[in-house]
C-alpha cells in the first residue's frame, strides 16, 4: 500500500530520507520501500513516523486527515 501522506510531509518539511531514516534509526532503503508502497511499517513504526513528523497516522496513510464528514 502507498502511503500517500508520508512523502509529501517529508517533502513538504524539506527534509530527506537520509535525515528522516536516521533520526528514526532506520535504512534509508527501509523508508524509501515504506514511501513508495514497497514495504508497509508496522504499527510501532507508524507511531514513530506519525510522533516525528506531528501528523496523525491517518494523514501519513491517506494524504490527509480523518474527517467524520467523509463518506
């Protein structure tokens, strides 16, 4: 599954993937699979990635945040 928020808040934060993978303790390969749907995190990693760039899991997921309004 591509995780359509999880780029575009890396870029969006001008920060790379060697920045990011380092600061999260993993490959940059690692986050380059889970940003281009190769790989999927695991719930732990979701929680990081969300807590480190201060979006909600469903942003990284989706692209954008959860509304009760969406059908």
């Amino acid at each position: 599954m591509v995780m359509k928020g999880l780029k575009a808040i890396r870029k969006k934060k001008g920060l790379n993937q060697l920045k990011v993978a380092m600061d999260l303790c993993i490959s940059r390969e690692c986050l380059s699979y889970y940003e281009n749907g190769k790989r999927s995190p695991d719930i732990q990693m979701l929680c990081k990635l969300s807590d480190y760039y201060g979006v909600s899991i469903d942003y990284l997921i989706r692209g954008e945040e959860y509304s009760k309004d969406r059908q």
